[in-house]
C-alpha cells in the first residue's frame, strides 16, 4: 500500500471506535477519523465469532486487497477501521467492494472525480 499503514495500536482502535465517525450496512461497519499526518492507516476487524482462521484471514485478505485497489481514490490523512459482520463471511467479492466503497462514500473518504 503506496499511502498507508496498518493499524495495529489497540488504543488507536478504541480511540476510533469512542470518537470516530462511522457509518454500517449489512456486511461492514467503517469507522474514521482524521490522525494528523499525511497518509492513511488501516486497521480490519474480523471476530472470532465468523469462523475458523481460515474463513478470518480470507475476509481480511479480501478487504485488504479492495482497500488497495482502490487506494488512490481515498482522502489522505486519515484512520479506518473496518469491522466486518456475519454476513460478510457469505458475501461475494464484489459485493464486499460495494459495500466498502459505498461505507467511504458516505463518510466523506473518497476524493471527487475529476472532469
């Protein structure tokens, strides 16, 4: 990832889940937060709750891969959490994408598309 980092700072996801902004839908719940430098940190929460490790680490792998691709159309200088729910272990690709990107839309973490 070009602009980010990982979240890995347990204080920084409580941080984020106290003050952050969020916005959910029936597969991911996104929290963000401006942190005051110039590039993104990125944090995945997937509970133990949806599955064995393999179902887990394919879930992550799936929305690290979405946050990738789609990287560069992201606001620079900001926290995000996703939490993933149930109904996400089931979903297909691109229907996490949707969702994804349909969660930043709505928080404000997509850039405008230029003309």
């Amino acid at each position: 990832m070009e602009f980010s980092q990982s979240l890995k700072q347990n204080h920084l996801f409580r941080r984020l889940y106290r003050r952050g902004a969020s916005a959910a839908n029936r597969y991911l719940v996104l929290y963000c937060r401006r942190n005051g430098s110039g590039g993104n940190r990125v944090g995945l929460t997937v509970s133990a709750k949806l599955g064995h490790a393999v179902v887990r680490n394919r879930l992550r792998r799936r929305l690290r891969e979405i946050y990738r691709l789609h990287e560069g159309a992201f606001c620079r200088g900001y926290d995000i959490v996703v939490v993933a729910r149930g109904r996400a272990v089931d979903a297909e690709y691109r229907q996490l994408e949707q969702a994804y990107l349909a969660l930043a839309g709505k928080l404000g973490l997509l850039q405008e598309a230029e003309p």
